[in-house]
C-alpha cells in the first residue's frame, strides 16, 4: 500500500497540456515559461514542462531555482528579489521581476562585481495592487534602470488576478502597450519583452479578434491542473485529471451533529442538520492542505470541516466504505502549493504507458 496522504501527479498529462498551451499561444506570438512553484520545483514536473516547450522556468523562491539549475534551462524569478538574496540572485537566474529601484540598483552592484550583466522585467501596478510601480511613475523609473552599467532592462510586466482579483482585458492591457510605447520613444530602448500575465491571461487569447500586446505569459496554474484562473473552468485544450490528493480514512462512526446532547429536536430542524450522520476523519489537515480547495472526486462526499491533522468529511450517501479506504480529491492552486510544500504529504509522479 502507498503511504498516505500523497499527491499523484500524471507527468503525461502536464506535459499535454504544457505543448497543447505553447502550441496554442506560439501562434500569438507569445513564449510561455513554466511556473514550478505550485509543485515545489518538482524536477519531474519541471522536466515535463519543458519537453512540453516552454522556453525556460519560472519560480518565486531562490531555494527552488537552486534546484532547478542542474536542468540548465533559462531561469526566471518572479517574486520581487529581497535586499539579503541579491547576490544569489545574480547567480542563479537570468531574468529576475522587479518593482524596487533601489534593489535593482543592488543587483547592479553585484552584477558589475561579478563581471556579469542581469536582466530585469520592471512590473507595472495595472489595478491588482500587488507588486509593481505605478503606471505614472514608469518612464521615471525605467530611465534611471537604464542607466545602470550592469543592469540590461529587458521588458515590463504586469501580474493580475493574484490579490485583489484584477482580470486581464483588453482596457489593462492597452494600458500597458501605451507604457511600452512610451518607455520605447523617450528612452530609445527596444525593450522585446511585454511579459503581461500568467495562467489568468489565457482566456483573453480565445477571442479571434483580440490582437495579443504580451508576447510573454508565465503559466503555472493552467499547465499544473488545466483550470482558467478566473472562473476555476476547465481551459480549452487541457486536462484536468492532472493530480489528486489521496488521503486515508483512519476514523468511521456514526455521531449525532447535535453540539450538545441537550440540543432540542427543534434546534436540529431549525439548523436544518441531520441527526446521526456516518462520519469520518481523514488523516491530513489544514497542516498540509486547504480544506476549502478540496473537491472529492466522489460527488457524494461532503466536506465538513477540518483541523490541524484532521479533516472530517461526512459520507452517509456513500456505501461499502471502510476503515483505512482511502478518499480521492481535485485539487486547488492554493491547495495543491501548500500540499506540495507539506513535508508530511507524499509525492508521486508517474507516466502513462503509451
């Protein structure tokens, strides 16, 4: 028996949908790079991102690039680098996002004493309000940037749908080629890359009469679970039977849901609850995953709630279960990240046979 719990990740299936979004988007006019984060940089899934045909990998952590290195592809940190990592930053990556003059005046520093030029991505705040500078303050910044000896500004970016849920539309994104174009007249720089987005920019590539302004995305989510950032829809092209979570059931009973035994028949109607139900208690918690991005696979199983090491899962509509079955979930982005990053969860990747 496999130990649980454990993440199954089909390495066939990313790799699927990794060449199914390259290929679609290549026909844009846009280079995808492989977000690894929400596997912890899992080789085997970063291998199958890029025999999928990303052009390199991206990450928000140093540790994980580190690992990632001994593939010897492109490399992309894409968490606005800390004052006490710039040196290891200039060492391990080629392209790093940045929204800090004075960090990136520190990369130049180290950059020139490590006889190297690094390239940089300036992020511009479209509405999200998480990282980037603001649109007024982009010519500004972009020219001091350009001045540095050993720092190279290679494009601007923007990141939508990961704080305040901000899509990309065509109005964000006008807004942001009106920048480009600017920076490129008054500065007279090429600039080459409009890295605008990540796996919540796809859908806007499905409409035939929208004409592309990015011409990079840097695609974790889609790739890892096939879903729309957005909606949590299946995208066109993917699959989504990419991984699931199998957890254990280590507890079945049948418990009344009265919080109290002295509860009235009228308090249980009122809450609309049912009085004995048939319980049981996995063996994972909010420790290792997020019970709200949990979805059984088993559409009859409802989730009731969970703690640190325990999630309770109510499964009176399921028949012959037993003690120490084990319980399949889809799940999450959020929950498949910190799933990974469980030192208590299991992982396993495999391929289809052909």
């Amino acid at each position: 028996m496999a130990l649980n719990p454990r993440i199954e990740i089909n390495l066939s299936k990313i790799n699927y949908n990794a060449s199914q979004i390259v290929k679609f988007s290549h026909e844009k006019g846009i280079q995808i790079w492989g977000v690894t984060k929400g596997v912890r940089a899992n080789l085997e899934v970063a291998k199958s991102m890029l025999s999928g045909g990303v052009v390199g990998l991206a990450d928000s952590r140093l540790s994980n690039l580190e690992r990632l290195k001994k593939l010897g592809c492109p490399l992309m940190l894409i968490r606005i680098p800390m004052l006490s990592e710039i040196q290891k930053v200039v060492e391990l990556v080629d392209i790093s996002l940045n929204s800090e003059l004075k960090v990136i005046e520190e990369l130049n520093k180290v950059a020139k004493s490590m006889n190297k030029v690094h390239n940089v991505i300036l992020m511009i705040d479209l509405g999200d309000r998480r990282e980037g500078v603001l649109p007024k303050d982009t010519l500004k910044i972009a020219d001091k940037i350009n001045k540095l000896s050993n720092i190279k500004l290679v494009g601007v970016g923007s990141n939508l749908a990961c704080f305040r849920g901000i899509l990309p539309n065509e109005y964000n994104m006008m807004k942001l080629m009106n920048l480009v174009k600017n920076i490129r007249k008054e500065i007279k720089i090429e600039l080459p890359i409009i890295s605008a987005g990540n796996s919540s920019s796809l859908p806007l590539l499905i409409n035939e009469d929208y004409i592309p302004i990015a011409n990079q995305l840097r695609v974790g989510e889609t790739i890892l679970l096939g879903r729309e950032v957005g909606s949590g829809d299946k995208f066109p092209l993917t699959r989504i039977d990419t991984v699931k979570l199998v957890a254990e059931v280590i507890e079945l009973k049948d418990k009344p849901t009265l919080l109290r035994d002295e509860e009235s028949k009228e308090e249980l109607i009122k809450n609309n609850d049912k009085e004995i139900i048939k319980r049981g208690i996995l063996g994972i918690g909010k420790q290792d995953i997020v019970p709200e991005g949990l979805f059984p696979m088993n559409q009859k199983i409802t989730i009731e709630g969970a703690s640190s090491d325990h999630l309770i899962v109510d499964l009176s509509c399921v028949e012959n279960i037993n003690l120490g079955d084990e319980i399949e979930f889809r799940l999450s982005y959020e929950a498949l990240l910190q799933a990974m990053t469980s030192p208590y969860v299991n992982k396993i990747c495999y391929k289809e046979e052909e």
